[in-house]
C-alpha cells in the first residue's frame, strides 16, 4: 500500500511540475509618460514556454517571468 502511494505521489507531482505559469510584461514610455501591458500565460509546456519566450522578449520593451 506504501508503494502504490509513493508511486501515485510522484505522479501527480510530475504532471503538475509539467506546466508552469508565466507573464509578459511590455512597458514604454513616452515622454515621460509610462505605459505597462502585463499578458498572463497559464500551463505553458517547456517548448511552449520557450517559443512564447522569443515572441515575448523580441521587443526590447518587454520582459518575460515565471509566476
């Protein structure tokens, strides 16, 4: 019995640690006017992330979190 609760332990520890949630945050300003658009990413797999990541931080204005 001790097994089969580690073993379903482990699992579900595996699938939630599979995604993770992260935010692009964009702020300009102009003259001296500053402006933030924040976009909240939710379950996003690794690649996801990573593809998500480049379009993200492509701007120099925007900058990429993990929540």
């Amino acid at each position: 019995m001790k097994k089969v609760l580690l073993v379903a332990a482990v699992a579900v520890f595996a699938l939630s640690s599979c995604t993770k949630d992260y935010t692009c945050t964009c702020t300009v300003e102009v003259l001296g006017v500053s402006s933030s658009s924040s976009v909240d990413y939710e379950g996003l797999s690794k690649s996801e992330a990573d593809d998500t990541e480049a379009a993200c931080t492509s701007s120099s204005f925007c900058e990429w979190s993990e929540k």
